[in-house]
C-alpha cells in the first residue's frame, strides 16, 4: 500500500540521502581481494560509524528546533515566552552533533526551558542518556582513568576522567536516593511485593576495609542469594555502603525482599560471628535461621591447634582436623570438650583458650552443621567472601586511589548493581 501521509516524499528523500552517502561510503572504504580480517573490521567500522553520524544528525535536524510559537504553557501554570534560539553541543553512542533549540522563559517560576530538550528526554547534560549508563558501567569496575581509555578505544566516545567521574558518581548517588527511599517504604510496610515465588534464600553480611578521607573505614557489604540445583549461588544481589549498622540493616531488609523474602518462608543468614551482624538479623530477620560461617569457626580454631601444638606442626592438623570432622559429624559440643581438656600453662595460650570456649559457647546454635548439612543448606558465607574481593577491593582498594565519603558511597552503589545477577539498568538513573 502507497504511503500518502504528508511527509512521505521528505522521508524517502531522506532515505535516498542515506542510502546515497551509504553507497559512496561503501565505495570509498571497502577494498577488494584477500587480507587480514582485522582491516576488513577497520574499513567496516569506518563505514557504519559514518552513516550512523548521518542518520542521528538527520534525524534530529528533521525535528527542527521546538518552536511553538511565541508562548508556551510552563510546567508551573504559567505562560513562558520565547526568547531566543540557542545551540547545544551533545555527545552521543554515535559521535558529537549540535542542535538548535527554541529557549522559553517564565516569569511566574523565572525558570527556562527548551521544549526540544524534553522531547529528547536528553536533560541537561553534555552526554546523552544512553552514553552516561555505558560511562556508570565501565568505571563501576575500573579505575576512571583506565575507564576513560577503554570507552575511547571500544566505543570511540571521548571523555576525561574528571568527567567519567562526574557522572558515575551521580549516578551511583541516584542509587543511593532510589535505596532511601525503599526503606522508606518497608518501614512503612508500603513496599511493593517483590512477585518473585522463593522456596530458599541466603543473606551475608560481612565489613571490608576501605580508606576513604584520609582513616580506615569499614564498608558494609550484604548479599541475598539463592542455591541453585548444581549447588552454585545464582540470583545474587549486593548492597554496600560505608553506614552504621542500624541503617545497613534496614538496606538489607529491603535487599532481601527484592530477592523474594516476603514469599520465602526459608531465610537463612551466614555470618563471621560479628556482633553487628547478629543484632542486624534479630531486628530484621528474626524468623532466620542462623549459621556461623563454618570456615571462619575452622579459623578460631585453628589459632588454638597451632597455640596447644606450637613444637609439632603434624600433630596439630591433626587436632584441627579431627575437630572440623566433629563439627560436621555432631556439631560443637565435642570441640568444646576437647578445649576444655587443654591445660595449657602459658598466660597467652590460656588466653587463647578463654576466647575459643567463649565464642563457641556463644555460638553453638548456630554451628548445628550435621542437620544443616543433611539438608542441604550453605554452612559456608563464600559468595560474601567472593563479594568482599569483586564488589569492594576490586573497585575501591587498588593502588593509589582516594576516595572522600560521598564519592566512596556513590562508587560502592555503582559497584554492586554492576556485580549483582540482574539487569544492570544504570539508564534509569541517568539525566
């Protein structure tokens, strides 16, 4: 069927241009015979990206300025007049164009606005929507710097550092607001239901150190994760920040009802044996199950083998196996009989006794591993140990970075949607 709109004969000039400059291109650059790969890439690349400038200036010449005449109702109530024609140079996927856009001014809120700008949805921002979430997702695991470097060299978009920082930094701030507000809403029970469908789920919580404004700081790193049938953790979600615990504990409350805790009737939550982590789980998660991490309990107990058997290093993995045997056969009580036979004489190894009877006794319920293990449960908090290294280290602790706090919390968010296993849609908080 004929198209008879209006604009028909402009659109298929339009599309002859194109196809035209897309031909020459073609001509121009792509050579015959046999040669490397590699350069039949180059010349290929040389030919879309220059037909992809042409059609994004195209189309957004095609749009003309936004001009509605000289009044134009205001987001206020107000009538806004136009004032003047003004140029804006933009940064997009596919290289820099200018655009021409008609400027209103209100009286009644004296604020500006460009009618074409909100059509664009491009905001006030040198870089498009599309180029601030690709610049959120290469620094969210490099350096700025090195960020910089590679968006240059794998998408041919260049921007400073200082830049690349501008933008992930707002953008992980954007993060941060969005988690505010959602613990907003679970205090107030409003928050949305997660429709996930979960028969298990695991949380971990665990501190990094990190240096930020000149002091060691402890970042709070949580993940919520489930087992899949091969046993491997799936569904991970990461939350990190460097708050107190009374608030960390709220952010993975709502952390866990995105990964379907308000369907699962089966939350278990693995920690190192820190206080915090204990008083976080009974304010928020007081129906869980919990496990001391199994590792960290074998490494308590290892700082005695190593004290009781200080001349003989064989007979103290000995020991310390046959106690990691008792843990997983019967759980604690036996270990903590054998500690109890140590008559150790030096005042350090009786200090070493006094605080592995202690925090095994303090402990015990949650160091029942034979039941956990015939049930198929984590005893293990690997996957928070994984996120320490990737979410936390990788990005924040490399050599020679500095961070200040807000640059340091907006990074942090920024890192653990990247590691998360969902959608990293950092596009929804860009400007």
């Amino acid at each position: 069927m004929a198209d008879n709109s209006p604009n028909a004969g402009a659109d298929e000039e339009q599309i002859q241009r194109i196809v035209k400059e897309f031909e020459a291109k073609l001509r121009e650059n792509l050579k015959k015979g046999i040669r490397p790969l590699n350069e039949i890439e180059d010349e290929i690349d040389v030919i879309v990206d220059s037909v992809k400038r042409t059609i994004i200036k195209e189309a957004t010449e095609e749009l003309g300025s936004g001009y509605v005449g000289t009044r134009k109702l205001c987001s206020c109530g107000g009538r806004a007049k136009y004032a003047y024609t003004a140029t804006r140079q933009l940064i997009s996927r596919h290289g820099e164009f200018r655009i021409v856009r008609a400027y209103y001014y209100c009286r009644s809120c004296r604020k500006g606005f460009c009618p074409l700008d909100a059509g664009l949805d491009i905001g006030s921002r040198e870089c498009s929507r599309s180029v601030q979430a690709l610049v959120a997702r290469f620094c969210s695991h490099m350096s700025f710097e090195l960020a910089a470097r590679e968006l240059e060299f794998v998408c041919g978009i260049r921007l400073s550092a200082t830049t690349m920082q501008t933008y992930s930094k707002a953008i992980g701030t954007r993060i941060a607001e969005e988690w505010n507000a959602n613990v907003e809403l679970a205090m107030k029970r409003r928050l949305q239901p997660s429709g996930l469908r979960v028969e298990r789920l695991y949380a971990s919580m665990d501190g990094v150190m990190v240096h930020v404004g000149g002091e060691w700081r402890e970042t709070k790193l949580g993940a919520v994760y489930q087992r899949s049938a091969n046993g491997r953790a799936c569904h991970t979600q990461y939350y990190a920040s460097l708050e107190k615990s009374q608030i960390f504990g709220r952010k993975m409350r709502v952390l866990a009802h995105m990964a379907g805790s308000d369907s699962c009737h089966d939350l278990t939550v693995i920690g190192d044996g820190a206080p915090w982590i204990w008083q976080e789980t009974g304010k928020h998660f007081s129906q869980s199950r919990q496990v001391l991490d199994f590792y960290h309990g074998v490494e308590h107990i290892a700082v005695a083998a190593n004290a009781r058997f200080a001349s003989d290093k064989t007979a103290a993995k000995i020991w310390l196996y046959q106690q990691i045997e008792r843990l997983k056969a019967t759980g604690p009580s036996l270990v903590i009989a054998d500690v109890e036979g140590w008559k150790p004489r030096k005042k350090d190894n009786k200090e070493i006794k006094r605080k592995l009877i202690a925090y095994l006794c303090e402990n015990q319920a949650r160091m029942q591993y034979p039941k956990l293990i015939a049930g198929g449960y984590y005893i293990g908090s690997g996957i928070i140990e994984a996120g320490a290294k990737t979410v936390v280290k990788a990005r924040m602790g490399a050599s020679g970075m500095r961070w200040e706090e807000t640059g340091a919390t907006a990074m942090l968010h920024v890192s653990a949607l990247w590691k998360s296993d969902k959608d990293k849609d950092f596009f929804k908080y860009t400007a």
